[in-house]
C-alpha cells in the first residue's frame, strides 16, 4: 500500500533495525509525529510468552505516572449509596439495573471503561454477550470489579488503562501524548515495563521475558527502544 509523503519522510529518519536508547527513541518518535493533532505515542511490548497457555497470559491494568493526557471515560455499575459518590469521582454514568437496561436496550456504549462492585455483577452478567465482544465487560483480573468501585473510578477516569496480551504475546497501551516532553513520557515507559516485568507470569521460565519494545505515534513509523 503506498504510504503518504509525510509518513516515508518520518521512515525515512527511523533505522528499522536499531535498539535505540529509551531517551533518542522517545525523541525520534516526537520528531515523527508531523500530524495536525496531537499524536497519541503508544508502547507495543513482545513478550516470551505460549498465549495459548493460561498459566502465560499477562492482563492487568496501569496508571501511567504522568497520564496519557486523554480522559477515559468510565461508568460505573455500584449500589444506590454509590452513584453519587462515583459520579463525583470522574463517572459519566453510574446505576445498577437502570444502567444495565440502557446499554442493552438503547445499545449504548459511549464509554471506554465499566467498572463493577462484587454484588453488582449479578446484573452486568447479563450484559456478557453485547460488552464482552467489545471489550467492555468488568473483570477481576482487570481491575474493573472492585470492591471499591469510587476509587476505581477516579483512578480510570484520571488515564489508568487496562492491557492484555494478544494472540501473537503482544501488549499495546497508551503511554501519553506527542505533545509530552521527552522526561515524562519516558518515565511512562519505563514505569510500564517495569510492572510488566513484575508481574511476570509464574508458567514462563527461563530466558528473556520481554523480547523488544517498539514506541511509535499514531501516525508515526515504530522505533525499536532498549528499555
């Protein structure tokens, strides 16, 4: 597919091949996004991993320390004492049964992220088969079923993101705005790969983890890092 001038003159700055250190890597990938908007850079992390083993699956979520300057946002699935509280706390939405029959009913999905107390997913259960495609569905593993769902909600609301390994090991997460400076992005970096190493799943033995890190704007080339 022919790629547009702007895109082959941000290539043509990009050594495909080369580890760049994480500090050059976050300023090529700044120096190539030349969009009018303001580029999101995303993280995309290889890992060692079989994804057909459950014992190898890497999910979760993270809170970039410096944001990802984008607001998230997220409802919230609590009991009548809560709904206020998670509203105050960042939600656009928050309920129970009523907000249940909204989504299923009127088919709406103007949010990014669902978050769940315990006793509540005796309602959102029901909603498996319209947010579960989608990717919406609340999930322990996630941290979107919590048992503190307003302090979810505000942790969300303020950029926290969740991340799972795809079929091929990959993991892809915001890590800020092109707009960033070089500091604070690279902080978002590192502290992501950081947690990615920590929570290191038990079935993967042995040798390199993380095989490579590649940081790339939405309309920009990947620059391979060494984290």
């Amino acid at each position: 597919m022919k790629q547009s001038k702007r895109y082959e003159s941000a290539l043509a700055k990009v050594e495909l091949l080369k580890e760049y250190s994480l500090e050059d890597g976050v300023k090529l990938v700044k120096e190539t996004a030349t969009a009018k908007f303001d580029e999101s850079v995303e993280i995309a992390v290889k890992l060692a991993i079989d994804p057909r083993q459950a014992d190898q699956a890497v999910r979760g979520s993270f809170a970039m320390p410096n944001g990802i300057g984008k607001a998230i946002r997220v409802i919230a699935f609590v009991d009548d004492v809560n709904v206020e509280k998670a509203k105050e706390a960042g939600a656009v939405e928050a309920g129970g049964k009523d907000l249940a029959d909204k989504i299923k009913n009127e088919q709406w999905f103007d949010f990014d992220v669902a978050i769940a107390e315990p006793k509540m997913m005796r309602v959102v259960g029901q909603l498996g088969r319209v947010l579960g495609p989608k990717g919406l569905m609340p999930s322990p593993k996630a941290g979107t079923v919590v048992p503190d769902p307003v302090k979810a909600v505000a942790e969300f609301a303020s950029g926290k993101q969740e991340f799972k390994n795809d079929a091929a090991g990959n993991l892809h997460i915001i890590a800020g705005k092109a707009s960033f400076d070089e500091k604070q992005l690279a902080e978002n970096i590192l502290a992501f790969c950081k947690h990615i190493q920590s929570v290191k799943p038990s079935g993967v033995k042995g040798g390199t983890y993380i095989e490579s890190v590649s940081l790339a704007a939405t309309m920009g080339p990947g620059v391979r890092v060494d984290v």
